[in-house]
C-alpha cells in the first residue's frame, strides 16, 4: 500500500498532465486548419502549387507544345510511365523533321518523381496540381498528353527562303570547286607518270642509234 505522500504525488502528475494536454488542444482550437471539407469546399479548398497530381504537356497561347519526341523522358522514367512515339514529317526546305505523334502516360503508375520534367531538355513537361484524377477503371489512368491536333509545319518567311538559297548556292560552289581541284590533282598526276616514260623512250632509241654505228 502506497504513502500519502505517493498518493499526492500521483495525483499532481496526473493534473500537470491533463494541464498539458488541454494546453495542446486549446492551441489546436486557435491555430488555422489545414484540413478541407471535401466534396462540400470543391470550389474554394486550396492546394500548394508544388503538389503533383498529374503529368502535362506545356502548352502556349497558341496551342503549341515544346516537345521534339527526343524520348530523354521515355528513357529516364524509373516505371516505364511514358510511352513515346514520332513520325517524320516533309519540311518546305525538303528536309525531314521528327515530329510527336502520341504522348501516352499512365498515371496508375507514375511515383511523382518528376526526373521526366527535370530531364527534358525543351522544358516541354510539368506537374498540374489539379488532384481529382479518380476514375473507375485502371485503363482510364493511361492518358494522351498531346491532345491538341497537331499544327501544319509554318510557312517559310522570305529570309528563311532566301538563306536556304544562299546555303544552297554556296554548297553548290564548293562542291564545284572541290572537283575542279581533284581534276587537277589527277591530270597532274598522270602527267608526272607519263613524263619519266618519255625520258626512258628517248633513253632507249639513242642506246640502237650507238648499237648501230
Ligand atoms: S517531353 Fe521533353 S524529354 Fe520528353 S520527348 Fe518531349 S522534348 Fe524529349
Ligand atoms: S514523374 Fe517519375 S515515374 Fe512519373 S512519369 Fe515522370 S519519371 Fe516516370
């Protein structure tokens, strides 16, 4: 059986106690919650910029998107989330440029670790912290990020023809420079070759005229 003096003191830790936890649930009553009401404060609940929700494709003003399709953000995802693939398109110069066809994502199994953001060297990509992305079925969970149709390629401004032609010409020249300077190169050759023949020749009929006499 315990003393008085244990009682009494049992009984004051017991109160500094329920002191200290009414002191923690009275600050918790002033301080501003961080918790939302959900789906009654759908419109007004706040959240952080920073928060990944989802995978998107940067798009501008004008519905144009920065991605090549180089496929650095295809290789560098740890889950295989990302599924690239391109087709090469005609430019007005005649060349051919490699262009997105299909940005494929599956969120289902994306760990949110963004070195597909972090990596593309376009800045082409960034999280949305749009977080209602609940769906019934896991097939809906793989998205189409390049949802725009995609723009014809711009038309040529009259500088761009004019450099190309000035490219061209100058290609052109060079080319026909490089030939001339072979040309030469082999005609000077074969006459160095023929020249020592003549001598022997030469050589070889004064040796009969000798033989002769
Ligand atoms: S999003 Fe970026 S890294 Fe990925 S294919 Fe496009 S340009 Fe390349
Ligand atoms: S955030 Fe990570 S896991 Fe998700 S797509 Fe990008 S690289 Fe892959």
């Amino acid at each position: 059986m315990g003393s008085v003096k244990d009682y009494f003191s049992s009984l004051g830790a017991g109160l500094a106690s329920l002191v200290k936890g009414m002191q923690i649930t009275g600050k918790e009553f002033i301080t501003p919650k961080i918790t939302e009401k959900y789906p009654e404060h759908r419109d007004t609940v706040k959240v952080p910029e920073r928060f990944r929700a989802i995978l998107e494709l940067k798009y501008d003003e004008e519905g144009n998107h920065k991605c090549i399709a180089c496929g650095i953000c295809e290789r560098n995802c740890p889950n295989g989330t990302i599924s690239i693939t391109s087709k090469m398109v005609d430019t007005w110069d005649g060349k051919k440029k490699r262009k997105l066809d299909k940005y494929v994502y599956d969120l289902g199994s994306c760990t949110f670790c963004q070195l597909c953001v972090t990596t593309c060297p376009q800045d082409a990509l960034e999280f949305s912290n749009d977080f209602e992305q609940a769906v019934f079925t896991r097939e809906k969970l793989v998205k189409q990020l390049n949802y725009l149709p995609e723009k014809e390629e711009p038309a040529p401004t009259p500088e761009q023809i004019e450099k190309a032609k000035a490219e061209k010409e100058a290609k052109i020249a060079a080319a026909k420079a490089a030939a001339a300077a072979k040309k030469a190169a082999v005609a000077k050759a074969a006459e160095g070759a023929a020249q020592p023949a003549s001598d022997e020749t030469k050589n070889d009929d004064a040796t009969k005229l000798t033989e002769e006499k």
